[in-house]
C-alpha cells in the first residue's frame, strides 16, 4: 500500500510541477477542467495517498523489513 500511496503522490507533485513551472494542469486537462467530477476524484485520491503516507514520517527507518515469501519464515540467524 505504501508504494501505491508513494506512486500516486508523485503523479501528484509532477501536476503540481506542471502547474507551477507552466501553468497547466494535467489533469484538469484530462479531465476537461479542474472542477470536473474526475479531476475533483483524482485530486481527493491524491490527498488521501499524502494522508496515509504521513505515517512514513513517524516510521521507524533503522528496523530490517520482515519479507516473506514461498513459506519462508525469518528467525534472526
């Protein structure tokens, strides 16, 4: 979820890049206009990916990931 979360807010910052280095908002120009219904579904999408990433700040960096896969469990050694 974290990736998907990331992944969106960067589309979000490249709109915003876009707005601010040109004036033109990308998905507004999708969507035919920033007060559209898809470009209003969009922009609550990508502050509900920034609401869900603030976690990140308060995360603990330092700790080794647990991954999983094929069965596998990690026991410390």
């Amino acid at each position: 979820m974290d990736q998907i979360a990331l992944a969106i807010l960067i589309i979000g910052g490249l709109n915003w890049g876009s707005i601010g280095i040109f004036g033109f908002d990308v998905i507004g120009w999708i969507f035919g206009g920033q007060l559209t219904m898809g470009s209003r579904i969009v922009f609550v999408i990508v502050a509900l990916a920034a609401l869900w990433c603030i976690r990140l700040l308060f995360h603990d960096h330092d700790e080794e990931p647990v991954h999983r896969s094929s069965g596998e469990v990690k026991n410390g050694m």
